[in-house]
C-alpha cells in the first residue's frame, strides 16, 4: 500500500486535539458563512441536502451520505440554497454570531453539541474542524484543492454511524473519542481521494520498490547522518541509480528531500509545549542548536524562538 507514510505524517504531528465537532439540524431557508479560517474543515451529510459555496468558486451539492473536505483559510458558504443570504457567521476560535455581529439566539442550540433551526430539520450534518496546523501536515494540505467532495457511492466509510452516535455523547475521555473519530474520516476520504486523482509525486513514490523504502527510512530515522550512499546501501541500489529514480519521482534530491523533512518536522516539534531548541535539534539530526537554528532561521526566514512564540500558522518556506 503506498499511502501510509504520506497521511501518517498528516496526521502525527497535528492530530485533532479538542477539534470543533457539531450537529447542525436545519430546516430552510438557512445559511451559514464560515469565516473561522480553519486549515481544514469536514462536512458529512447525514439527511437531507445542502450545498456548499466557496467565495468566488463554483457550488457543490451534497447529498445524504456525501462528504465535503474544506481547505482553509478563505470564507465559504454552506447552505439549503447557493443564493439563500447568510443568517449566522463562524469566526475564528468558532464564534459564532448573526450577520450584524449579535449573539446567536440561545433557541438554537439544541443539545449536547447540536445546534440549528429545527429540531425536526429535514437536514442534518456533522462538520468537524481542524483548529491549528502543523508544519508536517502542510506537505499534505498544501497539494489539496480548496473543496474536495464524495459521493456516497464513491467511498465506504462505517465510520459514520459511530460518529453520529458519539458525537451527542458527554462522557469522560469523549473529545479524545471524537478526535481520532475525526482523524479516522479524514484518512478514510483522503485515501479514497488520492486514489482517484493525479497524486503528487512524493505521495505516489511511495508505491515504488525502491524509492518507498527510501522515503520510509528517512521519514521514520530523520536523525541519522544520511548520505546518498548510506541511503542507496540499504536500498540494495547504486547511488546513481538511487538518485536519478528518487529525483524522477519525488522532484529532488533525497538529501534535500530530507533537509526539507527535517525542517517541517522541526516546526511542529517546536510547538510541543515541552519541547527545546536543543531537544529538537538532536530529534532531527542536527549536532548543536547553533547550527539547526543557523538552518531553520535560512530555511523560514525567523528563529525557532520567534517561532515559538509567534501565531500558530506556521511561516511560508
């Protein structure tokens, strides 16, 4: 299977943690204009239809069973209707008002994470949003389109019914319960996706004999003083052979493939609230702190303690 290693360091480093998850029953006319700026938001479809609107970008209807993959950060729309007006606004942090900015009247929230119109509603659908990117991830997201959409005929997913039971739910350990239910969906419909569509190439290496061995020794070994043909012996290839087959695929060189790696690894490392400098750089490689935040500060243009202490977007390498 070629996959694994790609949405594993997806989901290893920012994996839900206290993920906004919601109920919403509606019954038109309704609209919700989301503006919360999340790097990734899920929207399943359990009854009933909706649709869903990105700013300046074609609608998409959902249908019963249908699920909807949002890339953030730009505002979108998800209502009964492409032209029915917006009611309610999501912010940042999932604040929720009317359009003029007032609170949202107390009648709509309908129970244990559930919120709407209509407890009858002919629409219900259960949105699940990432809160925070790491750096690992944003390999991943960066290559996803802003809207991702599958029928219900186009994935197989028994995570759903378990979900819509689990997410009324109020017991003891429940978020960490909805939190891998929603890290679950999210591999489950991007392994669908990426089976379907034109993958980029470090996601398809891995389906490689040679190449996805490489890739999972330096993905799961990023510490080790790696050179090509360290790299190439445990591969049982030559160092040519190595280089021209990992370039072909991946688009560069396996050295600086894994500078790369070290460095995303490094800027989600940095946001563990225990971490160090120098605890970081011996995890991915690096003698001394000098010399790994020397090639951090190259590679993202600040310091691992500006970014440490800076907004939890991580910086444009």
């Amino acid at each position: 299977m070629m996959t694994v290693d790609a949405l594993d360091a997806f989901l290893s480093g920012p994996r839900a943690r206290g993920a906004f998850l919601l109920r919403s029953i509606m019954s038109p006319p309704w609209s919700i204009r989301i503006e919360d700026r999340a790097p990734l938001t899920v929207v399943v479809l359990a009854r009933g239809d909706a649709w869903i609107v990105p700013d300046g970008g074609e609608p998409h209807e959902l249908g019963a069973g249908d699920i909807a993959l949002v890339r953030g950060p730009d505002p979108y729309l998800v209502a009964d209707r492409p032209g029915t007006p917006p009611q309610v606004v999501i912010h940042p942090g999932q604040r929720c008002t009317t359009v003029a900015g007032q609170s949202v009247p107390e009648s709509m929230d309908l129970g244990v994470r559930t919120w709407g119109n209509d407890s009858d509603g002919a629409s219900v659908m259960f949105t699940g949003t990432y809160q925070a990117d790491g750096e690992v991830s944003r390999r991943l997201l960066t290559v996803l389109p802003t809207l991702i959409v599958l029928r219900h005929d186009e994935w197989d997913c028994p995570l759903i019914p378990v979900l819509s039971t689990e997410i009324v739910k109020n017991q003891p350990g429940q978020e960490a319960v909805l939190d891998r239910l929603l890290d679950l969906v999210v591999i489950a419909a991007l392994r669908t996706w990426f089976g379907r569509t034109d993958a980029p190439g470090w996601y398809r290496a891995h389906a490689d004999p040679v190449v996805g061995p490489a890739l999972r020794l330096l993905h799961n070994d990023p510490a080790r003083p790696w050179t090509i043909a360290a790299l190439a012996g445990e591969v049982g290839i030559s160092r040519a052979a190595l280089a021209r087959r990992f370039h072909d695929l991946v688009g560069e060189p396996p050295i600086a493939y894994l500078s790369g790696w070290r460095m995303t690894l490094a800027a989600d490392l940095l946001r563990e609230p225990d971490a160090t400098v120098g605890s970081v750089a011996r995890k991915i490689g690096f003698a001394s702190p000098f010399t790994f935040s020397t090639a951090f500060k190259r590679h993202y243009g600040m310091s691992p303690q500006q970014y440490r202490s800076g907004p939890t977007d991580a910086p444009a390498a």
